[in-house]
C-alpha cells in the first residue's frame, strides 16, 4: 500500500501474474499455473530475521491454487479452486534488506499433492538445522505436515491423515452464541473440511505445537521427529506418531497460532472472540484478550 487510496505491485509487477495467466484446462479439468516465479496464490507470509547466512526475509507461501468463479450445473455462480501443478505450488524467500527474491523452492508431486493446499509455514534457521515446517491443510486431499529441508531444498511429508490433524466430523461451531455452517456460493450449506491449521514453533526449535482448525485439542510433536525422512528410517511416520502428544482440550476450536519467547502459545479462537495461550509450565490454556 503506498497510501489509503492506493497500492502497488509487491515486490515488482513481474512477478504478479494477469488473472488470466492464474489457471489453465487439461481435458475440461481446471488447474492452477504451473510458473514457479509468478504469484498465483499467496497464502500466507511469515518475517524471520537476519541471520549468518540469511538477510531479514519475507517468506511467501503461494499455494499454485487459486480461487476461481464458474457456473455449476445448475447454472449458478460457484467458487472452485484449480488442482495444483508442479512448479505453481512454493516457498518464495524475499530480502526485505532490497526487496529482492533471493530464493524459491517448489515441491514434487510426491510431496505436495495435486489437491494439497498450503496454509501456513513456521521456520528453524539455526546453523545446521534450517528447515521450515508447512501446514497441508486441504479440505478435499491428504491433510499433514509439508517438511522443507531450506539448505538442501529436498521435501517430505509427516503425519499424512494422522488423526491428530484430521477435521472434526461434521464439526458445527459457533460465532458470537450462533451455529455456523460452511457456505460457498452457488453450493448447498455444508460443514468445514478442513483439518490441520494452526501451527507454532517453540522458541528453542524442540517442538512444533499444531491442532486442526474446527478441534477442541491440542498437540505437540518434537521437531526431530518431523524431519526424519524415509531413507533414514523406513519406520520414520511411526515414529513421529509415537511421539507426538495430546496437551487435552482447550475450550473451544482454534485458528491461528502464535508464540513469544516465554513458551507461551498463542491461538486465536473466533468462537469465542478471544486469544487464548498455552503455557507449557503450568499445562494450562488461559484467556489473553
């Protein structure tokens, strides 16, 4: 935004894509762009800061995926979103010291499915360790951890349809005393699909704690158990999920997450208007705002 009535393309306008360069048909069959430098769908953005080998970087998450209008049959306006195809889907990391992208990793189709969606993403960049750890939140896919080695540029996937990031079956929350069901235009009411959402990084990079958007629960799960790969070990999905951990119920469904340097873990709850935190040293939820 350059002022209150105008704003302009970030970082450059070569990298925004024309509506009509966003989606393509194979077949009848939509799909989102496969250009791995434009912007089709960005997500979700996340700051980290300047480290020994990184400057202060933007980190945009592009989900290849984006939201179109089509007629159903019906003849009604309708919202779909595109499949996603190689190269559309990826991390961008963004010096904000120039405003330049300095780094882009896109994933295989092995890693991030055609009906995947990228929701959010959390980074460790300690010497050694640099990882980032992305939410596959798709409400019509496999829903689970994307795991991005930043140093290597190599993915993989932990706790693919795990019951811990699974949506809650026709799952009804409420906003402001009210039921609300899912609506999408020119679609009969139905019930959230989406499972794994909230996400946050301890701050000594030990832990990722996580829940699914429309669940009462919380997890925690080590983070060396999510960056096991499979040619470490061929039990490497049985053992993240024999260590992950239930932290019990915390009130009510949660949304987005965040966390300071006291441990503490933030979580939006929009059923109740409120921020609540975890605090891992007296195993309580608490009310913040």
């Amino acid at each position: 935004m350059v002022n209150i009535t105008a704003e302009t393309p970030y970082p450059d306008a070569s990298t925004n894509l024309p509506p009509d360069q966003l989606n393509t048909t194979f077949k009848t069959i939509p799909f989102g762009s496969a250009n791995s430098s434009g912007l089709i769908s960005v997500q979700a953005l996340y700051i980290t800061p300047n480290t020994s080998t990184r400057p202060e970087t933007l980190w945009l998450v592009d989900t290849g995926r984006p939201t179109i209008n089509t007629l159903n049959p019906s003849g009604r306006m309708t919202q779909i979103m595109p499949y996603a195809q190689p190269g559309g889907p990826k991390i961008i990391g963004l010096s904000l010291d120039n405003n330049i992208i300095y780094q882009t990793f896109t994933l295989p189709p092995s890693v991030h499915y055609l009906d995947s969606y990228m929701n959010d993403i959390r980074f460790n960049l300690r010497p050694g360790h640099e990882a980032a750890y992305i939410v596959d939140s798709s409400n019509e896919g496999r829903i689970g951890f994307i795991m991005l080695n930043l140093t290597t540029g190599t993915s993989w996937r932990r706790l693919t349809q795990h019951p811990s990031t699974l949506r809650v079956y026709i799952d009804v929350p409420f906003y402001q005393g009210h039921p609300f069901y899912y609506r999408i235009p020119g679609m009969p009411l139905s019930h959230q699909q989406e499972g794994l959402d909230g996400i946050q990084i301890s701050p000594d990079g030990q832990y990722i704690y996580y829940s699914p958007i429309n669940s009462r629960y919380l997890y925690r799960v080590p983070t060396s158990s999510l960056l096991v790969t499979d040619d470490d070990t061929p039990l490497a999905e049985q053992q993240a999920s024999n260590n992950l951990t239930n932290l019990g119920q915390r009130g009510a469904e949660a949304d987005g997450f965040e966390g300071d340097n006291n441990r503490l873990i933030y979580m939006c709850m929009p059923g109740n208007s409120a921020v609540y935190y975890y605090d891992p040293n007296d195993l309580k939820v608490h009310g913040f705002v």
